[in-house]
C-alpha cells in the first residue's frame, strides 16, 4: 500500500467522522430538550435499586413523576424519610412525616399447629396452589400455604419460610409491596413499623371450623374485644381486627387470646 | 419499475426474513435476541425499534457506500465507517424523536439505544455490500432482515412466558431453556427453506 492510499484512507474516515460530530453537535442544539434539573436531583437522591415499589417502572419514572409534581415527595416507600427529606428539599417542600410500614404475614398456623389434609409432593409454587385439591395441603383454607412465592418476590431477603410459614424480618423490610402482591391468599398486608399487636390469622371461617383446622386460629370469640380498654379490637366475620390508630399497646388482648393468635410484633 | 424487479424484491423480502433469520441461521443480534424477550410486549417493542433502525441504517450505509466509499477507492473501509455512522445514525434519531415525537421515544424507550450496539445493524449493512445490492434493494434487505429479528424475538418471548410456570430441572432453569428453545426454534425455522 502507497503512502496516498494511507493518506486517502485516514482523510475519508477522517472527514466522515467530522462530518457525522458536526452534524450530530448541530442536531444536539437544534434538537435540545429542556432535561428538568430537578428531575436530575431527585433521580441521584433515590435508592436506585428500581424495584418498582412506588408503581413506576423505576427510580428515573418515579423522578420524573415527583419532578413534574404527579406525585408527592415521599412516593419512595424504600427510602423513608431519610430519602424523601433529601427529595423534598430538592422540591422546595415540606417532606410531611411518613410512617415507616413492614410487611406482615397474618397467619401463625406453622407444620405443629395448621393441619395437613394430606402430604403434598408436587411442585413448591404458592400460585399452582389454586390447582391442587383443597387448595393446598393444609386444612385452613386461608393459611400461608408456605411454598415461598413472596420469598421470590422480595428484593430485599426480607421474608423466610420459616417452619411452614412466611416471616418477615421487620428490620429487613422495605413495605415495597411486592409479597403482598405476590400472595395468592392476600395474607400479606402493610402494617404500621410502630404496630405493638397484631391478629397474626385471616381465617374468616366459623369458630368450629378453624379450631378443626388450626391451633393458632382466631375462633372470633370476641374476648379480646370486650377486654380492650381502648375498644380497638372488633371481630367481623369471625375475625379479630385491631385498629392501630387506636392500639394502645397495653397487651390486654394478646393475654385474653385463648388461641394466642393475637402476638406482639 | 418493472415486474422483474418488483418479483426479485419479494423473493429477498421472503428471503432475508424467514429462510435467512437474522438470528435463527445467521446468529447476527443474538443478544438483544436473549436479552430483552423475557416479556412479549417488551420484546415487541424492541422489535420495532430494530425494524425502525435496520431500515434507515441500510439506507444510509448505502447512500455512503455508493457515494463516498466507492468513489474514493476506500471500499475496505466499509466496517469502521459504517460503525461510525450507524452510532451517529443511533444517536440522531434518538434526539429527533425526542424532540419532534415524544411519544414514538417513550413507546421505544431504552431500546433505541441499545441497538447501537446491535450486531444486525452492521450486519445487514455489509451484507447489502457484499452481496452488491443497490440502495433500493438494501433498503428492502434491510426491513425484511429486522422483521425477521421482529418476529423471532416476538415468538420466543412468547414461548419464555409459557415457560416460565414450568417444573424445569435446576440445571437447565434460565439460559439453558431459553438456548435450547432458540435452537429448536432454529430447526423449525430450516423449514422456511422449502419456500424458496
């Protein structure tokens, strides 16, 4: 190869690549959107893990979502206050104080309690559950089926089959919502992190019928109701709920518990 | 335009998209390929976003090769030129999108981006070279090769979902699967070659 066919060769590319920077430096300012700053701020103040927790696609959608104002400063459920501090000062608002929520599995019915109708051997799937006779071996037919469908969904290691049923550890726990969405039988729910009691059972079934099916089952025998000093309990549909506005952590209700399914967080 | 060429043109579009697949038997763009067909909405709009860019990268490449390249007596240049301006070509569309139809930008999302990096594009560009196509014809190549890619990602991403509730063994969980199911899809693809 001559020295003109080096030269040649250097100068097309050459003059091809400052061709293609000069158009693209023209289209650059021709083409510029306007990128809010603020969105920019909020994105670098986010956790960055994009587990969709907040009900965008990611951090850069919830960014964009708090920089045009959609939604409020504190959207990020995993960051806290910490993070939504941060955000709000980007924004120039007033944070407002979140209360930090755990995720919490209402059902206590483990392999010694909850009974099995029968041993199953097929596949560990929570969701295929809805398949199989019964809707799964154990007899209560609103109990943690234990299969770990949420363990999958958590991003954060937070939830654990532990002897037949799902525990999140509290510390752990984000409230990201992903094993609420992820339990077929809605045990899951978001408590408040402060809750002292809680009804860990969802079974909505007759007294008799639980009390067959589980030792650790809410009966509705209402005892915990009429001993509230602070009338926080009420039992609907054989089912005790404690109201956590009112809760005043006295305990009275988890003592009174004939089935002890009323624990301390 | 006469109806020989017409002809020619649908026997290359039939050609490059079904019995050549880009990635089932020329195994161009086989990681957008694996990588973006876990969802068949998601894999749709990569798809798209290809088809978009192989299309007007062909036509580029072409009009540069016919017009600069050829005429400097450069032609072994091809591969770092049409890097070049595929990347700008990328790049371009991006920030034209962005401005003049946001919503075609949103709808392709991070897609177009990546396919910068997307060994079709090249391909499809060197090939028309190579096999002495004219702009017109490349242009054709090119959209039959993308639509190719198009529906072979669409199909496994189809098959992923089916997939995804089934009892595999832990060995073959993942990438395994998904390997194997583009290698039958490959197969079941060789029977496109009957058409021409």
């Amino acid at each position: 190869m001559s020295i003109t066919g080096i030269l040649s060769a250097a100068a097309v590319v050459g003059a091809v690549g400052i061709f293609v920077g000069l158009f693209l430096g023209v289209a650059g300012i021709r083409f510029h959107v306007e990128k809010d700053e603020k969105e920019e701020a909020v994105l670098a103040a986010l956790p960055g893990n994009n587990c969709g927790g907040c009900g965008y696609a990611g951090c850069s959608g919830l960014a964009a979502a708090i920089a045009k104002g959609e939604a409020p400063v504190n959207g990020c459920p995993v960051g806290g206050e910490a993070v939504s501090g941060r955000i709000a000062a980007i924004m120039g608002v007033e944070a407002g104080s979140q209360e930090r929520k755990v995720a919490f599995v209402a059902c206590m019915g483990d392999c010694e309690k909850a009974k099995e109708d029968y041993e199953y051997t097929g596949q560990h799937d929570c969701r295929i559950m809805a398949f199989v006779p019964g809707g799964g071996p154990k007899s209560c037919s609103s109990g943690c089926l234990g299969f770990g469908s949420c363990v999958e969904a958590c991003p954060f290691d937070a939830i654990h089959v532990v002897n037949g049923v799902a525990v999140v550890d509290k510390e752990k726990c984000k409230a990201c919502g992903k094993c609420v969405e992820a339990c077929p039988k809605h045990l899951i729910s978001l408590i408040p992190y402060k809750a002292e009691y809680v009804v860990a059972c969802s079974s909505s079934d007759k007294g008799p019928v639980t009390m067959k099916a589980c030792q650790a089952g809410c009966i509705g025998c209402g005892l915990c109701a009429r001993n509230c000093p602070a009338q926080a309990v009420t039992v609907t549909d054989f089912h005790a709920t404690i109201d956590q506005e009112k809760c005043t952590g006295c305990g009275t209700c988890a003592e009174k518990c004939p089935k002890k399914c009323i624990t301390r967080t | 335009m006469n109806m020989e060429y017409v002809k020619e043109l649908l026997v290359l579009l039939i050609g490059s998209s079904l019995v050549s697949n880009v990635v089932l038997s020329q195994f161009l763009g086989l990681c957008p390929f694996l990588g973006v067909s876990r969802k068949t909405n998601t894999a749709a709009g990569m798809g798209v976003a290809v088809i978009f860019v192989i299309t007007l990268a062909s036509a580029v490449a072409g009009v540069i090769y016919e017009f600069v390249l050829v005429r400097f007596h450069v032609e072994y240049l091809k591969t770092i030129v049409f890097i070049l301006v595929i990347a700008a070509l990328v790049q371009f569309v991006e920030m034209f999108l962005r401005k003049s139809m946001p919503s075609l930008y949103e709808a392709l999302g991070v897609y177009l981006p990546l396919i910068t990096t997307n060994c079709a594009v090249l391909g499809v560009a060197i090939t028309n070279v190579q096999k002495e196509y004219g702009i017109l014809t490349g242009i054709v190549n090119g959209f039959a090769t993308a639509a190719g890619f198009c529906v072979a990602i669409v199909i496994l991403a189809g098959i992923r979902e089916k997939l995804e509730y089934n009892d595999i063994p832990a060995p073959f969980k993942g990438m395994p699967t998904v390997l194997l199911t583009a290698g039958l899809m490959a197969i079941a693809f060789c029977g496109f070659s009957g058409l021409l």
